[in-house]
C-alpha cells in the first residue's frame, strides 16, 4: 500500500454500501476551503484506474470543488483476496464511523452478516440428515453471526437482528430516498416502515419528502394513507426505554449506577 495524489476521474465510486449525505458534502467542502487537510481516501488499482473503497463524501467534496486529484491511500490490485475482501473493509469502516445514522448503521450490519455468510456457509455434498431442518439452521447461523458482531462491536445481540432486519426490511430505492430524513436516525421509526409492504413504503416516503412534507413520522403517513388518527407521540419512558435498549452492555450499567435510587424504589415497591 502506497499514499499518493490520485486523479478524481480515474475513481470508480459507483455501487456504494451508503448513500451519500449533502449535508455531510457540504461540511466537508466547507472544511476543505477552509484550508483543512482530511484523511486519504482509500483506492484499490483497478484496471487503468481505481475502484473507491472507502471516503465517498470525501471524494464527493473534492469533486464538488471542480479539483483535478485527491490524496489516497492506494491499495494494489491483488491486496484483496476477492470482492467480499473490499466490501468488508468498506463495512468496516462504515460501522465504526462516529456520525452513522440507524439506517447507515443498520446497512453496513446487514451488509456484513452477507459477507459473513457467503464466507463461512460451506456446502455439503449429498442429501442432508433427517434430523436437520433447514429453516432450524439457517436460525442457527444467523444466532452464531449475532453472537460475533455483538462481541465485536459491543452492542446486544438483539441490536445486531434489529439492525439486520431494519436494513432487509425496508425497499432499496426507499432506503436511498430517506438516507437524509430525520426517521434514518430513528430506530422505531425505521421498525414501522420495515412493517410496511414495498409498495407502502413507497407512498410513505412520498408523504414524507414532499414540499412541504405532508407527514413528519412514519405514524403520521401510515394514517394518512389508512385516514386513521395520527398515533400519540410516544411518552418520554418509552423514548428512554427505545435508547436504553441500544445501548452496549457498558453504558447500560453505567445507567444502572447512575439511577441506582430510583432502582433501589422499584425493586422496593415490587416486594410489597
């Protein structure tokens, strides 16, 4: 691996994992005016040129500023074993960014237990046991993959199918539309949209990113499509109970010390 000043046009940065962020763009321009010298970008030789790996906005930004070349990290054409090596480390990447909304999150999961999947599935030959049940393995797996990126990114198991069934529940071209949308950064929000079929989830982004938006929640464009009453916000505990539920096992016990009291008052109220 080499670090050198690239030309932007040789860049392929076509089929990315995550959609790009104008505001993320802009931010980044504004930083680059301003004189800010940011991270390579990383570039993998393909062909006579290069395929982008990870630093889209970055890119973005430089293209944006009309220049002609950006700093990389250049990774030789044989670096990476096959196609799933590259989409790995741009998965990688991507979950352990700071500024990833749910939805970004939940994409790079997703698009990790594929990776994992596709790596580890060794297929046997001949006619299966009797005892062994398709639907029961395929849980099994995904149990096992659960289990290692929980480890591995200190977040519950249950964070890890969540995120999995937020990023294959809900409509590739609608995952790009709301990528902006304040419900990318909500995970109830996301849950309700994955309960809705394709065709729906569509409408519901209509509904949300029209001028003016004619719903501000998933909630409020479901009603309006069923012509229900909008459902109640939710109530602050529910709110905390939603976030506290994301939490890895650390900061929830620091939540635990830090509302020990009120703890200590229901346990109390709970042996009565």
């Amino acid at each position: 691996m080499r670090i050198d000043d690239i030309r932007i046009d040789l860049i392929d940065a076509s089929g990315r994992l995550r959609p790009i962020n104008p505001g993320w763009v802009e931010t980044m321009v504004d930083e680059m005016t301003a004189g800010a010298v940011l991270a390579p970008i990383e570039v993998v030789e393909a062909g006579d040129g290069y395929r982008l790996i990870t630093g889209a906005h970055r890119l973005a930004a430089a293209r944006k500023l009309d220049r002609a070349t950006i700093e990389a990290k250049i990774w030789p054409a044989d670096a990476f074993a096959d196609e799933g090596e590259i989409r790995l480390k741009e998965v990688q990447e991507n979950i352990l960014r700071f500024e990833l909304t749910e939805l970004d999150r939940a994409s790079a999961i997703a698009a990790w237990k594929q990776i994992y999947e596709d790596t580890r599935k060794t297929p046997r030959r001949g006619r299966p046991p009797k005892s062994e049940n398709t639907a029961d393995s395929a849980r099994i797996f995904a149990e096992r993959f659960s289990i290692a990126a929980a480890r591995a990114l200190g977040i519950s198991e249950r964070s890890v199918r969540i995120s999995v069934q937020i990023a294959r529940g809900i409509a590739e071209r609608v995952k790009t539309r709301i990528a902006a949308h304040p419900i990318a950064d909500n995970q109830m929000e996301l849950l309700q949209l994955v309960g809705q079929s394709p065709d729906r989830q569509t409408k519901i982004a209509d509904l949300l990113l029209s001028d003016p938006p004619k719903a501000a929640t998933v909630g409020g464009a479901i009603a309006l499509l069923d012509q229900t009453a909008t459902p109640a916000s939710l109530k602050g505990w529910e709110k905390i109970s939603e976030r506290f539920g994301r939490l890895n096992e650390r900061d929830q016990q620091a939540f635990f010390t830090a509302n020990a009291d009120a703890i200590d008052r229901w346990q109390a109220t709970r042996k009565r």
